[in-house]
C-alpha cells in the first residue's frame, strides 16, 4: 500500500493540490479531500472496463483493435494526407502533450484550437480589447471582503473553489473566514451558489450588459434614468455599485454564464472594464472561472511558442489567428478540414450538431483515456494514460499558476501518455524511423 | 482603365487567400505572371491561375487597372488587400476580409462580403451592393487604432459590430445592423439604417447615425434633445432625430447618437 | 567537436584589457584555450570579435511576458517568420514568442541573458519559456522586495533568518539572485495603494522601502551571492522622481561587497532620473544622478534606454502599470500574486512628437554618456519597456556618434533639446566601451566573469564577429552603418558551435540555466523551514510540496554553489 | 411551449463524465431538462416525463426535471452533453463561441418516448459516410 500525500487534482480548473490517494496494487483505493468529481475521476482510473485499452482503426466502417504502431501509422497518414487538418481538444492533458502537439501543428500546417474555443474564448477575445486585472487565488483567500460570482455556479462546476479560496477559508487578513466575507452571486437561475450567498441578484437572460452598463455608469459617477435595468431595479445597482466601491478588496469570478450568452466577449470586455472603473476607488480583480484542468495550460504554451492563445492557423508556416475565422467550430462549420486530431476533449458531445456533422464526414483520430461520443465517430482511436494520475506533467491552474502533476499509479500495459504518442505520430510525419515497437510506458 | 478579367473555376473548401488580387500587384505585370501570382489554401501553395480564368489587359500603373471579378467566390479571402489605388469589381459575392488594410481606389462588391470586410480600412472605398458580415470595417483583435480613412457603403444588411473600434473614415450601412454597432468607437461616422440593440457600446467619440428604429438602447446612454437635420462633417440628414450621448459607462465619453424620430 | 580558430580579428576584451588588437582566438570543446591543433579556421581579418553578449535585465520570459502577448494579439502580425527546416514559426515585435526571442539575441551576438523579474510563485511558468528559448544560456532574477517572509523577517531584525529564506528561495525557484521592485509598493498595491516615498510605511507590515532595501544587501552580501541586489527603486516613471533615486543610492553607503562588484545595481536608471514637478515641465535630472553614480563606488546602473516607437510595458511594479494605463487609457493587466509580488502590463507607444517622450529618449543617452566609467552603466532596453531588446544596435550607434544623436534631435520634440543636456554631450563611446557596456560590465556586475563576457583561456567559447573594420569605419560617421552590423554578426558562437553565419541561424541549440544553490547552516534552516511551513499551511494556495520548480524544467541546470554556512 | 434554452455544468454531469460516457449514469445526469415549476405545470409535464426539445438546429427526447433554481419561467436548462448540444445553434457569430446559452426552443410533452443513450443519440444523428 503506499499513500501519496500533497496531490493534484487533474479535473477542473481549480487545480486541487491538497490530495491524499491510497494506492494497493496498481489500483486507487482511497482518495480523501477531493470533490465527488475529483473522487469519480481517480475512483474511474481503476476501472478498465469502462477505459479505452487498445488501439482500434476503423476497417469497412468499423472500429477494429490493432497494433499500436498501425494506429500511429494510420494516423500519421491521416494528418499528413490532409490539407487543412484540425488538431482540437488538449484541455485535459499537461502542457508537455501541448507543446508536442503545437509542433505538429505547425509540421502538418493545421490549425491548433482547444476547448477555450466553447468556454473562455470570449473571456480571451475581451482580455485583447480591455486587459484582465486580476490575481492570484491566495490573494483572494487572505485579502478579499466582497466576493461576486456572476454567470458561474462553482457549486457544480468548482465544487471546492468556495472553500479553499474565496468565501470559506481563512486568510491573513481575513481571520474569520467566511464571517469577514460578503458573497454576492449574479445569475439568470438561482443556483446552488446563489442559495449560500448573502444576496443574490437575478438578471434577465441575455441582459448582462446592460447591467454592467449601468453599473459602470453610476461607479463613474453618473445618474441612472431607468427604473430598472436587465430586470434589477435602480435602488438596488446603485447599492451595488456602492457596495463595490466600498469593499477592500473585491473579486468578480465570472463564468460561462456570461460568455456563452448574448453578448459573449463584450459582457467580459464590459465586466474587465467595471473592474477597472472600480480600481479608482478601491483594490478590485477579476478572474474567469476556467473550466478544465488545464486549459489555461493550453493558451499559455500556444501564446509563448505561437504568439496566440488559441485557435491558430500554421497554414502558410506561420501563426494566423482570428477567432471567427480559425476556431474549431467555425472552420468544421464552413467544412474547411479535411482530417482532425482530437485529444483529451470530446467535441462529439459537446460542439453543436453543425460542427459535428462535418467532424463525422472527414476522417480523424482520438486520443483518450475513456470511449466518447467522440471516439464512437472516430477513424483512428489511441488509448492514453491519464496526466496526474498515471503520468507526470504540468497544468495551469484558473489564475495561470502552475503545478506539476503528479503520478500515482502506472496505465494499463501497453497504454502511453500523451506526450508519447504526439511523439510518435509526429515523427511518422516526418518520415522519421518509427519509434521502438515495444511500448514505452510513460515516465 | 485597363480591365483585367478573373473568371472563377472551382473554388477549394479550404478557404483561398488570394491576397494577390490587388491593382497594385496586378500593375506591370503580364498576364503570365498574373497567374502564377501565389495564392494559399489550407498548407498548400497554388497559383492564381489555378482558381481563375485570367484574361484581359494589365496596366502600368494601380491608377490605369481595373480587375474584374465575373462571378461568385464564396471562398476567396482577403481580395485588395492592402490595394491603394485602381479599381476591383467583384460581380457576384466574396468571403472575408475583402478590403483590409486598403488605402485607396475603389472596391465594388455586387453581391456580399464575408465577416472581418474592410478592416483596418485606411482608404479608399468598399461598396458593397448585397450584405456584408460580421466586423464590418473591423479592427484586428486587440488594435484599439481601429479603421481609419476611407469609405464603405452597403446597400443591403451588416452583422455584429460593425465599426469596431472605428478611428475615422465613415461607414454607411443602409439595411439593418446587428448588436454592437459602432463599439469601442472613437472617432468617425457610422451610418445605418436601423439597428437592434446595444448601439455605440463603450464608444468615447465620433458619430453613429440610426435612419431607422433601434430596438433598445443601451441605459449608458443620455438623451441630450431632439435636432432637426443634423450634420455630422460635411454629410447632412433629414429628419427630426434625437440626440443622445454616450456611451457614458465610459469616463469622458464623447460619442454622439442620432436616432431619427418616427 | 572539433575546433575552431577565430583567426586576425579585431579583438574587444575588456575583462582581460584588449582594446581591438589583432589576434586568433581558439575553440576547442566549447572552451577558449591556448591552441588548438584540429581546427578549423574561420577568417576573421577585417571584423571586429567580441565576447557573446551578456543581457542582464530583460523581460525574457514567464507569466508577465505571456501576459503581454495575451494583452497584444496586434503586436503578433509584426516581425513574422514562417518555419523552416531548422527554425520553428516566429512572431511577435514587443512581445516575441520564446523561440524568436533566442534567433533574435543570437543574429545581436548575444549568448547570455537573465530574464529580469521571476515571481516566485509562478517560476515553474518562467522556466518553461525558458526552456523554449534556444540558442541562450539563462537565468532568472528572482522578486523579492515585496515578500511577506522577508518584509516580517527585516522588520523584526532577523537578518540570517531572512538570509535563510533566501537561500532556500532560490533553490527552490532556481532563481539566480535577488531582484526588488518597488519595494514595500507592491503589498501595498494589494489594497490599490502604493508607497511613495523610501520612508512611507508598507500597510500592515510596519515596514519601510529603506529597510527592505538596505535589510535585503545585507542579506545579499552574508550569501555572497554571485550578482548584487537588483533593485527597481520607487517611483519609477514619476515626474521628478530623481530624488527619490538619489536618497535609494546613499541606502547602502558603508557596506563592504562580498565580492568584487557593486553592492546595488540601480536598474533601467532612465526611468527613475525625472525632474520638474508636473507633466508640463518634465525634465531630465540625468546629470544628477550620473554624478551621483559617479561618486558612488558601491552603484552602477543599466540605462532601460527607450527607442521611439510601439511597445508593451511590463513590470512586477503593479502600481506604476496602473498609472501608466491610467494615463494613456489603454487596455491594462494587472496580476497581484499572493505573498509575493504584483506585476502589470500596459502597451505604451514612445512618440517623436511626444515632449516626455523626447526627453525619456534623451535621459538614458545622457546617463551613458555622463557616467564616466564605462564599467558603471550598462545597455538595456528593459526590454521591452523602453524599447524591444533588437533595437540595441541604435543605441550602440546613438552611443558611438554625436552626429547621430543630432540627427534624431532634429526629429523628435524640442523638448529634448530644452529639458537635457544631452545637445551638449561630445562625448562618443569606442568599441572597448560598447563591448565593456553589452557584455563584460554586465557579466562581472551577474558575477559570471570568470567564464562570461570575456575572450581569455578558460572562458566558455561564446563569440560575436561583426562584419565592422575598426580601421575603415568611423562610427562618429558612419553610424548608419554601425546600426546594421550590429544587428547581424557575421558568426554567433555558442559554446564552441557557430550557431549563426552571415546574421542567419544555422544552428539551433539549448544554453545551460544557471541558478544558486546556497547553502546554510541547518539550524536556521531547520527554523526557517517551521515559518515557511506554517505559511504556506495557513496563507499560500498551494501546498509548500508543489511549489520548488523541478529540475526537469530546466535546460542544463547549472547550480552556482554557494557556502553560506557561516551566516549566523 | 417556446422557452429559451440554456446549457452548463453539474456536478452529476461531471461526475458521470469521469465515470464514462457509454454507461447509462451518463444519461441520466444529462438527458434531462430542469424546467421552473410552472412552466412545467403550464405544459403539464412532471417529473420524469419525457419531453421533446425542438430547436432550428433538430429535436431530442430529455426527462423533464423541476428547477431547484426556480423562479425563472420561460428559461430551461440541460446539462452540457450530446442531447443538449444536437440542438443548440451553430453560429458562432464570428467569434468562435456558439450559442450555448439562449437558444429558442418550443418543448412538447413526449410521455413514454425513449431516451436514447448517448451512443444511439451519435449513431442515429451522425453517419460516417466515407469509402
């Protein structure tokens, strides 16, 4: 039996370092301090039956398990006989794979894009047009008085975020915890976050901006006409404008709440801009609440290799990035690939039925640790070990502070991480000797 | 004016960045050299002769050439790029970024043109006789020194934020535009003919003229008295309008608003 | 590896006094030596042969400079370079991707570089771009001046335990010496406040800006560490800011260095050596401080040059970055990192039209030139806050040629000519003095002389070869000239490889990181290992086991070892 | 009824996801709309009927689920995953971001249809047609 102490949490972007997992003979027996996702996660890592274990190419329409090396060979002639093929996902796996799969990008010409495409990309677009003031999550933990969650729910989406960061724990200025905060929660729904909240404020859907406008307007010390804006009345914007200009130190987490819906990047640009409005009159920050575990990864690797964030375009040996033109869902839409590589994500699920419709039509390959929807379509499937549990690596958590993922336990025989495979089918790209046939088993 | 005429074949699913159409590419050039002019889809490299029919006369000079485009290209990107002088006719519809970075000479669309057309616009002039897309006469992402000189016209519809970041220059949309006209502005015309909500968002100066209804405004924005046919430069337009300023979220703001009265 | 023979250049070692002497230089196994029998001979006649050049303060790499591209997706479209078969894509102009970054320093001649503001907490982030940098051996200046371990540890006068957290900070960041930005200005940002003066107190910490400062050179000097402290004093950018400059050069006044080199490098100097008291009458004070760097043994300063045109702004001094986008209204990041530091990014454009621009221009010029010991000031850019680092090469010719500067004068506001001296300046440095100021000045100030920044037996074999004839070329003249040669050298050695012929790469290699590793007696460790966990438990929001950066980030991890048991 | 429809993360769905997509936990966390009460009394549904979500983009049969994050009449909510997303819109408005949050939907009762599983929901939505 052998007990690890001190770690990481590879499912949200919460980045749990606090971990404690028991392991017997190759298998996770006790995992303590993690959230039911986080426990589900590690518990799943043992269950091979509902893991992806073999290669598989599909032969006459079907799915059939190969060896290792057909897989990687099928793939690489996959993504080199293509035009403009689509390297989409990463947001699961550790910047190492990130860094490997920005070079392919570039060797096969493709276009590289993660899940920030359907979560933060937006968040992203704002940060271009208006900055990000913001901070590390220990400053909110010691400093922060008035903490604002709007259009997230970290109750389902970061179960742990409110107890060890913002409203719960103990910081050095904040000696009571919870007793020194105020949590305010601005949402469409009452949600599981609202109901703990000191207030909660509900805004029509589709009506965010106008809120932040008229907010920004009575911060800069403007007069607000209407009775009502978005569904709020005046009295109660103008007690929150004040309350925000009073408050130590405040802290505005949004979520996909606001970026997902009417208004996308401007609701952010708005909220970026409120946030720096109030640094007049007080200390105020403002954190997107990124979702996966390392997606934030994802966008720092491809900013410091490639210039961008996200969705690039390697088509002229180059980076080109104009999301609208070359995110994922916008080029499969106008059916622009003509092969993918999807990794560590599931776009079947999760891509509009438009997008998906022509992923199904061209053909591609998946990496992953478990089947998908996404592997279910798929012409070249690769099993993967799963970073911070079975393989080292590192993550960026939702504020851009990395760790080192950790590993626990070994993958199932003959399953590599990653890293390695990117390896390989990057080098069959190149033409180079394949690597050794036998399986090296992730470090 | 000399004509030289680009008859499409098949366009690649790809997207073709044809960034070679250009009267100032096109000038002194033989014919020859006009089709083996490099164009790109996907990782690949072709030739402008591949993707069109060329024929006609080539000019000595972008001022003397005329290049005519004698149907639809739903997949071509990026035609004038940067052009400063002649004239370009497309006669059918295009894909994106028609017109960017051009600094003069005329473009004539008569069908329409995909998102990101005529950004970072400098001058010259984009007439475009169906809709346009999204980010008409857009800034790229992050340039707050958006569009500055020039004119662009649409006689039809435009999509999100049309003007973004405008830094001069005008841009008459007659049909209706979608959220977000005229955000981030600074300085300029923007003219449309009506528009659904958030008009002139963050805007801090130039002029945004609604002809039309807007269905909501933005309550950032302070009516500042009615004006019966204002001018705005050396354009004037009929009509009562009410005046607004805005967009007051922002400290110091001097964007003007005209919606026309009914 | 076979060798090389450098063969009749002229030779610019300032370290070992040789000022354009026609001689070979030997390389064999990355080393200069005495001679070298299986060689082979690159003719050098006619060009001028420098030690690689050594960068001490630049903002090379890590959140901050991500940030920056982040912030600047524009600043990409500029300086593109698609991939080739020994290069990996290329872009960015302020704000360069890692892999652009090190072919940019290597076609300068440079070989060396430390990136010049490592926040603690986010070090593995630095390290990883790092990593991404070729062509470069590295390092990386590590925050310290607004660390709450240190703030409460000078305050109570425990200066071995804060020697001792030191020494274990940086082992565990793998940072190579102690930088101090704004000190005491950064906590107090945590509440949007700042501090404004070397004696105003840092909110709840009961502490001073003089005491960080003067509390952290002692430190500095019981570890006798490699480099001296680094120091971003306060008020940076602020209108007559020079007094504040001037009071921060007494601070250390009768300490003995532990080594041989400064106790306090006054960094990117141009930006804190402000007078007048308003925008309006913003003038240069460079002539104050120059003389103060000139009557002060224990001072040497880099000059943060700036060169007209667009480029980001980033800094660990959060509140300066607030004031600067305040200013201009520009889009604006701001990144408070727990315990530790709070860094801002801001885009700034430096306009020829722009009064305060004219004279921020004419300061760092002015500094270099009025400093008298060469040795005393040294070229930077802060990239990219003054300027990007690739526009050395005009500075190097704004240095050598009066003529030059005249010339820019005439194009830039009058400002210039009214609120400096710098109109009044003969003075035009030679290649001894450009070589003293872009590499042997700065590797003695880092303390790597003794295998940096010089030509002589021993050395690691990093060379320039400029295609500049020192017998043809008049610099005062011919300046337009200089700029070109110095923005392309004719070869770039890394450790004993040509790595770049004719101002192209052709080699593309990975340079050693260089960090400390100190050393002290274990049972103050043993104390200060009990408050850095009780801190970490209670305050930090990983947990102390996630925190040291791993070797495994690091290319060639070199560790500098450092006996510091005798603190106590 | 026409509601707008709303799409985002829960635990359940998180927690079924790692447990795997093929098993019917899977379906059960996501094949499910959260409708405010009477919303549902108006359409006379209750809990565990299955309704029919219809959209511009297609149709999918979901178990109706009263809200816990009521009142927000005329807004319903799905968990991310397959039966939300064959319906959500496509365009992305040139930003990349489709519309996960807002689009109309008209929802119908559907009393004893089946609930596909995410499997039958792929295989019955998408054809590979190559070779």
């Amino acid at each position: 039996m052998q007990r690890y102490t001190d770690v990481i949490c590879s499912f949200c972007g919460t980045l749990c370092d606090d971990i404690e997992v028991v392991v017997e003979d190759n298998k996770i027996v006790d995992v303590k301090h993690a959230c039911r996702i986080g426990t589900a996660k590690f518990l799943a890592s043992n269950d091979y039956e509902h893991r992806l274990l073999k290669p598989m190419v599909r032969k006459n329409g079907k799915l059939v398990e190969v060896s290792l090396d057909e897989a990687i060979e099928e793939a690489a002639r996959i993504l080199k006989d293509a035009t403009k093929p689509l390297l989409y996902g990463w947001s699961s796996t550790s910047c190492e794979a990130h860094s490997v799969g920005v070079e392919l990008a570039e060797e096969l010409g493709g276009v590289i894009d993660n899940t920030t495409t359907v979560c933060h990309g937006p968040s992203v677009l704002a940060i271009h047009d208006a900055g990000y003031i913001s901070c590390t999550l220990g400053e909110v933990k010691n400093r922060a008085d008035l903490i604002i969650y709007w259009g997230a729910n970290p109750m389902h989406g970061h179960p742990r975020h409110l107890s060890r960061y913002s409203i719960f724990p103990r910081g050095y200025f904040r000696e009571r915890g919870q007793q020194d905060r105020e949590l305010i929660v601005i949402d469409v729904r009452k949600t599981d976050t609202a109901k703990i909240a000191n207030k909660f404020i509900k805004v029509n859907y589709g009506e965010d901006y106008e809120l932040i406008s008229a907010l920004r307007k009575v911060v800069n010390g403007g007069e607000l006409r209407e009775e009502s804006v978005a569904g709020v009345p005046r009295e109660e914007i103008i007690a929150l404008a004040e309350k925000m200009k009073n408050a130590q130190f405040g802290v505005l987490f949004f979520g996909m709440g606001l970026t997902q819906s009417y208004g996308r990047h401007r609701n952010i640009d708005n909220a970026i801009n409120l946030v720096r409005d109030l640094n007049a009159h007080t200390k105020f920050v403002i954190m997107a609440m990124r979702g996966h575990y390392n997606v934030t990864g994802f966008n720092e690797v491809l900013s410091w290799q490639a210039g961008f964030p996200y969705a690039v375009d390697f088509g002229r040996g180059y980076a080109w990035y104009n999301p609208g033109e070359t995110t994922a869902n916008d080029v499969l839409q106008r059916g622009e690939c003509d092969a993918a590589l999807i990794i560590a994500s599931d776009p079947v699920s999760h891509f509009p039925r438009k997008s998906i419709e022509h992923l199904a039509r061209i053909p591609f390959i998946a990496i992953d640790i478990h089947p998908t929807p996404t592997t279910q379509l798929a012409d070249v499937v690769i099993p993967s070990a799963i970073a911070g549990i079975e393989v080292e690596g590192t993550a960026y958590r939702m504020d851009a502070v990395p760790l080192r993922l950790r590993k626990v336990k070994e993958p199932p025989e003959g399953v590599l991480s990653d890293v390695e495979i990117l390896r390989r089918i990057l080098a069959r790209v190149r033409g180079e000797e394949a690597l050794t046939a036998k399986a090296e088993v992730a470090k | 004016m000399k004509e030289v005429v680009l008859t499409p074949k098949e366009q690649p699913s790809y997207g073709l960045i044809a960034e070679c159409i250009s009267c100032d590419v096109f000038a002194g050039k033989s014919i020859d050299e006009i089709k083996a002019l490099p164009v790109y889809y996907g990782n690949k490299q072709g030739e402008l002769g591949d993707f069109f029919e060329i024929s006609g006369e080539v000019a000595s000079s972008a001022e003397e050439q005329r290049i005519v485009i004698a149907g639809d290209v739903p997949k071509t990107r990026w035609i004038g790029k940067e052009m400063s002088a002649g004239e370009i006719v497309v006669k059918g519809s295009a894909e994106m970024y028609v017109g960017a970075w051009m600094r003069g000479g005329k473009i004539i669309v008569e069908g329409n043109v995909g998102a990101f057309s005529g950004m970072l616009m400098q001058g010259g002039e984009l007439y475009v006789k169906g809709n346009a897309g999204d980010y008409l006469g857009c800034s790229y992402r992050g340039e707050w020194r958006g569009m500055r000189g020039g004119t662009i016209i649409v006689e039809g519809n435009a999509g999100m934020e049309v003007g973004q970041n405008l830094n001069g220059g005008r841009i008459f949309v007659k049909g209706s535009v979608e959220s977000f006209a005229g955000v981030r502005m600074k300085k300029g015309l923007l003219v449309v003919g009506s528009a659904t909500d958030r008009v002139g968002a963050q805007m801090v100066g130039g002029t945004i003229v609604v002809l039309g209804n807007v269905l909501r405004l933005l309550p950032s924005f302070d009516p500042a008295g009615e004006v019966e046919n204002p001018s705005v430069a050396d354009e004037s337009f009929e009509g009562v309008f009410n005046k607004y300023t805005g967009d007051h979220a922002e400290r110091h703001a001097k964007g003007v608003l005209y919606v026309r009265k009914e | 590896m076979s060798g090389l023979i450098l063969k009749n250049g002229y030779v610019y070692d300032p370290l070992n006094g040789i000022k354009g002497e026609k001689m070979d230089i030997c390389i064999e196994n990355g080393k200069i030596v005495e001679e070298v029998s299986d060689a082979k001979v690159i003719d050098c006649s006619g060009k001028v042969v420098m030690p690689g050049g050594v960068e001490i303060h630049s903002h090379l790499a890590g959140g901050k400079v991500n940030v920056g591209r982040m912030l600047r997706p524009e600043d990409h479209l500029k300086n593109v370079y698609p991939k080739t078969k020994l290069t990996r894509a290329a872009n960015g102009y302020s704000t360069p991707s890692t892999f652009l970054t090190g072919y940019l320093y290597a076609k300068l001649g440079y070989t060396t570089a430390f990136t010049a503001a490592l926040p603690p907490l986010m070090a593995r982030h630095t390290h990883e771009e790092l990593h991404d940098i070729p062509m470069l051996d590295k390092g990386a200046l590590t925050l310290m001046g607004n660390n709450w371990f240190i703030m409460r540890y000078l305050k109570r006068g425990d200066v071995e335990l804060a020697a001792a957290f030191v020494a274990w900070l940086l082992k565990a960041v793998k940072g190579y010496a102690i930088k101090v930005v704004n000190p005491g200005g950064g906590e107090a940002w945590g509440w949007g406040r700042d501090v404004r003066s070397l004696d105003d107190p840092v909110p709840h910490f009961d502490i001073t800006p003089r005491e960080i400062i003067s509390g952290l050179v002692k430190v500095n000097e019981m570890l006798a560490l490699p480099h001296s402290i680094h120091l971003h004093a306060n008020n940076l950018g602020r209108v007559g800011n020079f007094a504040t400059t001037l009071e921060t050069m007494q601070v250390p006044n009768g300490t003995k260095p532990a080594r041989e080199r400064q106790v306090l490098q006054l960094t990117h100097a141009q930006f804190h050596s402000y007078g007048g008291d308003s925008w309006k009458n913003f003038a240069s004070e460079a002539e104050s401080i120059a003389k103060a760097v000139n009557s002060n043994e224990n001072v040497i300063i880099d000059i943060g040059q700036v060169v007209f045109g667009d480029t980001t702004t980033m800094t660990a001094d959060g509140p300066m970055e607030y004031y600067l986008s305040s200013l201009t209204g520009l889009k604006w990041a701001n990144k408070n990192i727990e315990l530790e530091t709070s860094p801002g990014v801001t885009p700034f454009v430096y306009s020829k039209r722009s009064p305060v621009s004219a004279v921020q221009w004419a300061v760092g010029l002015e500094l270099a030139l009025h400093i008298n010991d060469a040795w005393k000031v040294l070229l930077t850019t802060d990239h990219p806050n003054g300027a990007p680092f690739f526009k050395y090469p005009t500075i190097i010719a704004w240095l050598m040629s009066s003529k030059y500067r005249e010339e820019t004068m005439k194009e830039v506001h009058s400002a210039a000519q009214k609120n400096t001296t710098l109109a009044t300046i003969d003075r035009e440095y030679d290649f001894y003095e450009i070589a003293t100021i872009t590499r042997a000045g700065q590797a003695k100030s880092l303390g790597i002389q003794e295998t940096k920044g010089h030509l002589g037996v021993g050395a690691d074999a990093d060379v320039a070869v400029y295609d500049i004839n020192p017998e043809e070329i008049d610099p005062s003249r011919d300046y337009k000239l200089i700029e070109e040669k110095f923005a392309r050298t004719s070869y770039t050695i890394k450790g004993g490889e040509i790595v770049v012929k004719d101002g192209e790469i052709v080699k593309v290699v990975q340079g050693k990181t260089l960090y400390i590793d100190a050393r002290v007696d274990e049972s103050l460790e043993r104390e200060v290992m009990r408050d850095i966990d009780y801190y970490f438990k209670r305050f930090y929001s990983v947990n102390l086991a996630n925190y040291p950066v791993q070797e495994v980030y690091l290319t060639n991890p070199t560790p500098v070892q450092i006996d510091a048991t005798n603190v106590r | 009824m026409e509601i707008t429809l709303i799409t985002g993360r829960t635990v359940a769905q998180g927690e079924a996801m790692e447990k795997g997509k093929i098993g019917e936990g899977f379906t059960k966390a996501c094949a499910v709309i959260e409708l405010d009460p009477e919303d549902m009394s108006k359409l006379g549904a209750y809990e565990g009927d299955e309704v029919r979500v219809k959209t511009d983009s297609g149709e999918v049969v979901v178990v109706a689920k009263k809200s816990s994050s009521a009142p927000h009449p005329g807004v319903a909510f799905i968990p991310m995953g397959p039966w939300a997303n064959v319906i959500v819109g496509g365009d992305t408005e040139s930003t990349g971001m489709p519309p996960f949050k807002g689009t109309k939907a008209e929802i119908t009762l559907a009393k004893g249809e089946r609930v596909l599983s995410a499997a039958e929901l792929v295989a019955q939505i998408y054809t590979k047609d190559k070779e």
